[in-house]
C-alpha cells in the first residue's frame, strides 16, 4: 500500500509566519544557507513577509506536507537593499 506523499503549495497567510520563522531559524542555526549569524524574530519575519509587495508580483508561498504541517517555504524577492542577502 503506498502512502499519501502529497504536497501543497499555496499562497502564505499571517499564520504562517510562525512557521516559517522557525523554518528559517533552523536553517541559520546549522549555517550555510543564509548570511544571518544569528535566529531573526518572529517580528522580523512578519516585516520580510510584508515586504513582499505587490504579492502577485513578489509572492511568499508555503509548502504543506501530508499531515498539513507548513514543511518549507519560498518567495521571490524584489532588489535586496540590506547589508546582507536574506
């Protein structure tokens, strides 16, 4: 019997944002795939999420796994004006 291994892409909401803050904090925290040194706050990302505007054009989206959990996330970003690349 094979299992259910669907995924779900669909647009970010608000509620989200927990997710995928600890997503990328994961990420910063084992290095190397982002230039942060240190976990960004749950403010901080809500900020990046905002900042994606106009959506259609700079969507945020989520990736739910089988049981719904929000397992990833992605974006396109418009010109970066940081210091350092998000």
């Amino acid at each position: 019997m094979l299992e259910d291994m669907s995924y779900t892409i669909r647009a970010a909401v608000d509620a989200d944002v927990p997710a995928i803050a600890d997503i990328y904090n994961e990420a910063v925290i084992r290095g190397g795939a982002s230039a942060d040194l240190e976990p960004v706050s749950l403010e901080s990302r809500r900020a990046w999420v905002d900042s994606h505007q106009p959506r259609a054009k700079y969507p945020v989206v989520v990736i739910k796994g089988p049981e719904g959990a929000v397992v990833g996330f992605g974006s396109i970003s418009g010109p970066d004006t940081t210091a350092s690349p998000n």
